[in-house]
C-alpha cells in the first residue's frame, strides 16, 4: 500500500466535496507536485476523476494559477516523464501518463487564449511538442474496462483544436496541423472506435468555423485524403481508408446542418462515397 498515494486520494475527495477550496494553510503547489507525479496512475479514479478534474477547477474555472506557475507547469507537462515518457511504446501503463499530460496541456492553452501570457518562443515550444506527440504516439487504446481511458488520439486531438484557435498559430502551423491529423488517421495498426473521428474532425470543423484558413486549402486536404482508398489491399490501407471515411462523416454531419458551406458538405460527400466500398 503506498501511503503518499492513498492520502492524495482522500485528500482530492475531500478539496472535491469541498467545491475544490484548500485549507487554510494549503498551499497549491503540494497538491500540484503529487498530482503530476501521479497523474498517470493506472487507476480511472484517481487519474481522471480528481487528478484530471482538479487540474480543470484550478486552472479554468477558479484560475488559480499565476501565469508564471502554468509556465513551470508547462515545461514539467511537455518533458520525458510526461507527455514524452515511453513515447512510442504499446500496450503497456505509460499511455495514461502521456494522455493525461497532453489533458492538461489542452487546458492551459485554453487560459493563454483568454488572457495570454506565453511569450513567442515558449508558445512555439508548446506546438512543437504536441505535434511531435501526435506524431510519435502509437499507443492508441481507447476506453479499457479495468484502466479507464487512455485515448491518446482524442486527447491529443483536444489540444490541437487549442492550438489552432491560438492567435499565434498562422497558416504554416495549422498546415502542420493538418498534415499530422492525416497521419493519425492513416496509422496503420488502429481503427478508431471510440470517438476519436469526433474529435479529431472538430480541429477541422474550428479552422472551416472560424476561417484559419483558405477553404480551397481545406477542400485540397480533403481530396487528398481520399487517397488510401485507391492503395493496394492491406491492413494498413483498411485502417486509413476506415479512419479516415469516419472522419469525413463527422466533419460532414458537422458541418450540414450550418447550411453556409454548401461546396464543402460536397467535397465532403465526394469524399465518403469514395472511401465507402459499399457504395461503389
């Protein structure tokens, strides 16, 4: 039994039943330290319902953190024990840590975009990492039913969508963007079930929404993902053709009922009907 962790948790539920206040006398930053050690846990009730929710009260709702404490808290998040530790391994517990990290990240990007405190050179460290990430990933279980969550791809995709909307982003990062979305969905080994297509089609559905770029650029991307369904039968061609006629679906019953983009529900429709066998 390890007691440190023990007595996190009971301390979580009860700053939890407490609407997230500490006690006089607590300070933020032991329960931080602790949090981030555990933050990876391989058990669902610490890692995402207090570890996970807490990080969300403290950042967004009651912004209890000064600006120059989400920076520290950054740089812990994007580094080899966190978002990059075991990166690149399967199967095994080192996902949550990675998955949970990314959570976070997503979350403070969300507070830089409110009220900005990332100079330009630490903002493009953060893109840096979350898309080296979304590259390296290839742990890609989604919902188990002993651990929990780890959904690599949908919490990944969570921090893109911050990413994008950030006013730093230009064109170039948002093309990167789309350009590590592609290799998510073509990856070889793993058919999204658990609603990933969902969020990772609402970065795109955020850059069509918001206008963060050209939509014949869009359009573009588009038809070139078509592309798996035309390669040779393998394994990997049915996962990219799969994932990626999902994706489309999402982005297109997304968009459809906006009715104020009506070419690109069409480039949309083309998509499917081309990715879809059982329409051809």
């Amino acid at each position: 039994m390890n007691d440190t962790r023990e007595q996190l948790i009971k301390d979580l539920q009860r700053i939890e039943e407490n609407d997230y206040e500490l006690r006089s006398g607590e300070q933020l930053r032991d329960y931080v330290k602790l949090m981030l050690e555990y933050i990876g846990d391989p058990q669902p009730k610490l890692r995402d319902d207090l570890i996970y929710s807490t990080f969300y009260k403290w950042i967004n709702e009651k912004q209890w953190f000064s600006d120059a404490e989400l920076r520290e808290l950054l740089l812990i998040l994007l580094d080899e024990q966190r978002l990059f530790y075991h990166v690149g391994s399967k199967e095994d517990q080192a996902v949550f840590t990675r998955t949970f990290s990314v959570l976070i990240v997503a979350l403070i990007l969300q507070r830089h975009r409110e009220q900005a405190f990332l100079a330009s050179a630490e903002f493009t460290n953060v893109k840096e990492a979350l898309i080296r990430y979304y590259e390296e990933e290839q742990d890609l279980r989604g919902f188990m039913p002993e651990e929990g969550w780890a959904h690599a791809a949908a919490h990944g995709a969570d921090a893109l969508d911050e990413l994008v909307l950030c006013s730093e982003s230009d064109a170039a990062i948002r093309e990167e963007v789309l350009a590590v979305i592609q290799r998510m969905l073509y990856n070889d080994q793993h058919i999204f079930s658990d609603e990933e297509d969902e969020r990772i089609a609402t970065i795109v559905a955020t850059m069509i929404d918001h206008h963060l770029l050209p939509q014949q650029l869009i359009v573009d991307w588009i038809r070139n993902l078509e592309q798996c369904g035309g390669w040779p039968r393998s394994r990997g061609q049915y996962v990219a053709r799969v994932n990626t006629k999902n994706f489309v679906r999402s982005l297109y019953f997304r968009l459809l009922p906006l009715k104020n983009n009506p070419a690109m529900v069409e480039v949309l429709l083309k998509a499917e009907m081309n990715l879809n066998e059982f329409t051809q």
